[in-house]
C-alpha cells in the first residue's frame, strides 16, 4: 500500500466526516487534528474504526499517540508501516 494513496483515503474522510460543515476548510496534511480542533475525543475513535475497517490495520492502545495519529500524514505513515508489520507477522 502507498503512503500516498492511504493519505488521500484518509483526507477524504476526514472532509466527509469532521469537515462537513466547513467544506472551504484550509487544513494541510501536517495540521494536528487535534489542536486544531478537527477531531476531538470521539472523532479519534471514528478515526481508529475507520483504519480498521478501511485499511485492515488494527491500532493497539500504545500506539495511540499524536506521533502516529496526531495529523493525516502521521496517520498515512503509520498505516503503511503498521500494515506492513501486520503482513510480516501473519508470514
């Protein structure tokens, strides 16, 4: 999976499902969601669902974090190293 494709899947819903309201929203994908009000508690869980179920990547409790899922490309890259150690495992 490339980086560039999962950044684009998770760019579109985070328009569809925290920007909706705001459709002329600048938001870069370095921008912390969190701090920038984007995503609040909830929507980190709607986020987590969302990998899950959209990328088949499953995010244990200690990589809850802002380095991993903290902006969209922090969750663009984590997803591609995270699905690529998932696939490593089940070899």
């Amino acid at each position: 999976m490339r980086q560039q494709e999962v950044l684009n899947r998770v760019r579109e819903f985070v328009r569809q499902n925290f920007l909706y309201a705001s459709p002329d929203a600048q938001l870069a994908d370095s921008d912390q969601l969190l701090e920038a009000g984007v995503v609040d508690s909830m929507g980190v869980i709607e986020m987590l669902e969302f990998i899950q179920h959209e990328f088949g990547v499953t995010v244990p409790d200690e990589d809850v974090t802002e380095a991993n899922l903290g902006s969209m490309s922090a969750i663009a890259a984590y997803v591609v190293a995270r699905s690529g150690q998932q696939r490593l495992a089940a070899s």
